[in-house]
C-alpha cells in the first residue's frame, strides 16, 4: 500500500501548495501585463499575476524540500532528483493554470466563471507535464490524482471561500 501513497503524496503536495500559494500571495502585475490577445479578450487575466506564479512555484517547491527534511527515506522512493521534480511540479503546475485562464478566456469565461474540470485539473497536468522531464509519474499516481484532484480542489476553494481568500466558492 505504500507503494502508492508515498509517491502519490510526493507528487500532489508541490502540486496542491504551488497552485493554492499563488492564490494566496499573489497579486500586482498581471503575467499578461493587461494586454490582449487579438480576439480582444485578456489573455490570461488580471487574476494571473507574477508575484502568485514566482510565489506558488518558490512555496511548493519549497513544501517538497520540507518533505525531503522531515521524510528523506520516503523521497528517495520518489526519486534521487526530487527537489527538481518538485520545482518542476509546482512551476508546471502554475504553467497549466495560466494555459486554463488562456482557454477559458478564448471561450469567453471571465474571471471567476467556473470551467468545471478545466479548473480542478489543469495545474494538475501541467505539473505532472514538466515533472516529466526528470521522473514520470507512474499510472496508478497520474489516475489517482486525476481522480481526487477535483474533489480536493473544489474543498479547498470552499475553505478559501470562508476565509476571504477567494471571492467566488469554486
């Protein structure tokens, strides 16, 4: 058993801090400096800033190294180069959050507009994306984040939601 919670929780914490830390210190300039694409509409949004994407990729991957600290053991089953692979979660995490706030803004959604789905896994794909240039992610761990992923998004944004941090519950 756990052969399989221990990558899988190797993998998802970076993942879950990196894309929650941007929202929580993020702010100030826009990644897209308020430009927009040539279809007129924003193309990521004011909500995708710099500070969230430098702070999100610098907090989970600093969640990894605490998870190396305190569970060295445990890391090495994950991989020898995990520090990187967990630098390379959390910044694709956040590479696939700004290419979901691309779609949705391309299909008209703005800001805060739900894209159920879209919203709960695209961090998700694009870290494990990225995270493949130094360890794929088995297929047990890659369908078991698929599948949780969405369920754990949706309660951590409600927790958000309660607290102020967010300004719609999804």
């Amino acid at each position: 058993m756990g052969e399989i919670w221990i990558p899988l929780v190797f993998t998802a914490l970076p993942l879950y801090v990196a894309n929650a830390s941007a929202v929580v210190f993020g702010g100030k300039t826009p990644v897209d400096f308020n430009r927009l694409w040539p279809d007129g509409k924003p193309i990521f949004g004011k909500g995708k800033t710099w500070k969230g994407v430098a702070m999100g990729t610098l907090i989970g991957t600093f969640s990894g190294g605490l998870a190396l600290y305190f569970f060295p053991l445990l890391a090495n089953q994950v991989s020898s180069f995990y520090l990187l692979y967990a630098f390379l979660l959390s910044a694709g995490a956040l590479m696939g959050d700004l290419l979901g706030s691309f779609i949705k803004r391309r299909v008209g959604l703005n800001r805060g507009q739900p894209a159920h789905f879209l919203d709960q896994l695209d961090f998700v794909i694009g870290g494990l994306g990225l995270s493949l240039l130094v360890v794929p992610p088995t297929w047990t761990v890659f369908f078991l984040l698929i599948m949780v992923t969405p369920f754990m998004h949706m309660a951590f944004n409600r927790f958000a939601y309660l607290l102020g941090l967010k300004s719609v519950p999804w």
